[in-house]
C-alpha cells in the first residue's frame, strides 16, 4: 500500500458521520473536505475536523483534490449526489441503499462503468460476524443446499431512529422496507446465493400513525434517542408527515429456486434480527446477534424441539455496527487504491433495493406479485469482476 494519505471527503455528516472517529484514526487517509447545507452539522464537522475544508457546496468540495468521497447523506439524495462525484472521476462510498428506485440505481450503476471511477457500497452487514459466520456455516455445506430463508428484525429501536425525521417520509426513503430493509435482503441474497425475481408483501402504518406527532426533541437522532421512550403508544416528537409503514412483510422467490420472507417491526421491545436458513441437511438459527451470542445448527432428526447439534459463539470484533465498521473502510480504501473484488456489490445492492421498492409497492396496492427487472449482463458482469479497468482515485485524478 502507498505511504501517501489518499484524500478523502464526507457527504452528510449527521448520525453515520460516526465513521468519522475510524476515519481519523487511519493513517492512509486525509479528510480534507466535509459537505452539509446544515448549519449545525457544518459547525460540528469545523469542531471535528478542523483542518478540513467545511462547506456546503459539493462542487467546491470536488474541485478540493479529493480522491474519493463517502456519502452519508439521506437515502434520496444518494444518487444524485454519487452521480456528481463518479462524473467528476471521484470513487464513490455510497451508503445503504444505494437509492430510493430502480431506475436511479440502474443509472449509478452504469455511470460507474462508463466513467470507469469505482463504485463501492457501503452494505456494512457483509463484513458483520454474525452474518459472516452464518455465511461460513453454509458454505461448509453442514445444512445442505439452501432452499429457504426467513429473516426478522425486530426493531426496537424504531420509533428513535426512524419515525421522528426524514426517514419516515417516503418521498426520503421510499419505505423502511427499502430503507433499513436493504441491509436485510441483501444478506439473504448472500446467503441465499440467489437474487429475487418476485415478490408480494404485505403490512401497515399500524402504531406510529396514531401517537402524538411534533417536533422531536433536538437537533439529531442522538439527542432524543432512549430506551425510557417506552411503550411505543407513549411515544412523542413523531414526523406530523409520517406516511411510511411501521410493519412490513415480504415474501420473495430466488432466481435459484430458493424462497425466502422478510419481516420488519419498528415498535418491539427488543433490537435484534433473527435469520432462520433452512437447507437439505439441516438447518441454522441465531440466537442474538452481537458478540458472545450464538448460531445453532441442526443437523440430525428431533422429535418435537430439540437441542442444536452445535452451538457456535459469535466472535468478539471492536469498532461499530459489531466490529463490521473498520473491516468495511480497509476493504473501500483498498478498492480505491488497487482496484479487485470486494465483498459489498453495487449490483446486490441494486437488487436489495429492487425488493424494497416492488414490496412496497405491493403492500400499498394489491399485495400481488411483482417481478424485478433484469439487469443487463455485462453490467453484472462488470461488476462481478470488481470493476475491471476503473480507475483508482489517484488515477482519476490524474486524467481530470
Ligand atoms: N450502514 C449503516 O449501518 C448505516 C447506519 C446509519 C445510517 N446509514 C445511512 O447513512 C445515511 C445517513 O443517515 P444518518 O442517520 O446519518 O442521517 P442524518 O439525518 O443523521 O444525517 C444526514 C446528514 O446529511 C445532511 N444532508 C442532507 N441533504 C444533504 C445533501 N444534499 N448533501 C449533503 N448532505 C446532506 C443533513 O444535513 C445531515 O447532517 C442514510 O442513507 C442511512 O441509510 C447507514
């Protein structure tokens, strides 16, 4: 690796802008610009970072040299944000989901390969080692080939995170379904091996609807977030303009025969996501999701329920989101600087947010069926092979 720091810029530096403290904490990149149009946040990134360039307007940033930029800014501003910078030859770290349509998502992906600037996405569950060692289990070929995955997050956390700011609104994020379900789905593809090709789901705006709407209290997230703010009816500061669902349910079938469900809820008492992937020889569950937690595995006959054939410890991992945070920002600097595969894909993010958005649709309208659109082959093909002949961000920049 190169002993120069690679200069480097933020788009949105809200609640994801924690990254901030990984980021600095490295020595092969320098944060040289930070773009918000929010005062406050403008003024926290000054505080921060104060030798980097603060502003809020993404032009000036992309004239500062940066040679890739990490935009964390809402779910509906991503594509045309990545969109600037992949023109103007800057690598891309676009956040989960990728966008809040298909066609939006369909058009970075083939701007990326036109301007051959490299496109990583920032589908942190991939690099998780809950996810990680389901993934390992399945690939042993302990249960089997897999034919089915049911997966449900409960988010208990939901009416903090999701309902009293621009996540709420669908003209922000489409639904929760694509927003945070994004995450999801895109791991049951992984594990699954398969991508959807239908989907039909269901649910409702069912609690958060009719709980006291107003101003929550404080600037972001972080200031009104509480286990307190207990039970979910009691809740207050909820967006006046919520119209997302607050339940969601999806079936889906894989393009490899495989059939799988998604499950949503924003007002459980407990935060955690439970997968279930069933296989020809047995079947694997995690029980909690955090380190210490564990997978169980079964691979014999029970009468009734019986106990797992083998228990396996999630492993310990620092740094946020269960340690997936840092092993996410080697993989991306690496891509930038050398180019190859990488774990994250900008088409299963595509194909993420294909679920999102048809599931949503069905849930709104006739709960029916819905088929994804193809992709175009040497699209995926460009991507499956980790963007052959993009350029680095060094190189990019050169060619400007
Ligand atoms: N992978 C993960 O684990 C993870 C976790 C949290 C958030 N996220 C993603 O990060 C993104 C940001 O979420 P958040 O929770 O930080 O939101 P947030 O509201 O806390 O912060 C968003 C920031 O972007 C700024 N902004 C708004 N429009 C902008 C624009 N056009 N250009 C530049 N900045 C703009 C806002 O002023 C705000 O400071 C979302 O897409 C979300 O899905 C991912």
């Amino acid at each position: 690796m190169s002993n120069t720091r690679m200069p480097v810029g933020i788009v949105g530096f809200g609640v994801r802008a924690l990254l901030i403290d990984d980021l600095l904490a490295r020595d092969d990149i320098e944060v040289r610009a930070i773009c918000d149009p929010s005062d406050s946040a403008r003024a926290r990134a000054s505080d921060q970072v104060p030798s980097a360039l603060v502003t809020a307007q993404l032009a000036e940033m992309l004239e500062s040299g940066v040679e890739a930029v990490f935009v964390l800014s809402p779910d509906d501003t991503h594509a045309a944000v990545a969109k600037a910078c992949l023109s103007a030859g800057v690598a891309v770290f676009c956040e989960k989901p990728i966008a809040i349509s298909i066609e939006d998502a369909d058009e970075m992906l083939v701007l990326a390969k036109q301007t051959g600037a490299r496109l990583y996405l920032g589908h942190n569950m991939r690099h998780m080692p809950v996810v990680t060692l389901m993934r390992e289990i399945i690939q042993s070929g302990r249960i089997g080939t897999v034919k089915a995955v049911w997966a449900r997050h409960f988010v208990g956390h939901g009416g903090d995170y999701y309902f009293k700011d621009w996540h709420a609104e669908q003209k922000h994020v489409n639904s929760l379904l694509l927003q945070k379900g994004a995450h999801d789905i895109d791991v049951i593809h992984w594990l699954a091996g398969g991508y959807s090709q239908r989907v039909s789901g269901m649910g409702g705006l069912t609690v958060y609807g009719d709980v006291e709407h107003g101003k929550p209290a404080g600037d972001m997230m972080t200031d009104w977030i509480s286990t307190d703010n207990w039970p979910p009816t009691e809740q207050t500061g909820v967006n006046p303009n919520v119209d997302v669902e607050d339940i969601s349910m999806v079936t889906m079938q894989l393009d490899n025969g495989v059939f799988a469900t998604y499950e949503q809820c924003h007002y459980t008492p407990d935060y955690w996501r439970n997968y279930t992937v069933i296989g020809t020889k047995g079947r694997l569950e995690n029980v909690g999701d955090g380190p210490g937690d564990a997978v169980h595995v079964w691979m014999s006959r029970k009468a009734g329920f019986g106990a797992p054939d083998e228990v396996i410890e999630i492993p310990e991992a620092s740094g946020s989101h269960g340690g997936a945070d840092p092993l996410l920002l080697d993989e991306f600097i690496r891509f930038v600087r050398d180019g190859g595969t990488t774990e994250t894909s900008p088409i299963a993010a595509r194909q993420a947010v294909a679920v999102g958005v048809l599931g949503a649709e069905s849930i709104r309208t006739d709960q029916g069926a819905r088929d994804v659109p193809a992709l175009d082959p040497e699209l995926i093909r460009y991507f499956d092979e980790g963007q052959p002949g993009s350029r680095s961000g060094v190189a990019a920049q050169s060619a400007r």
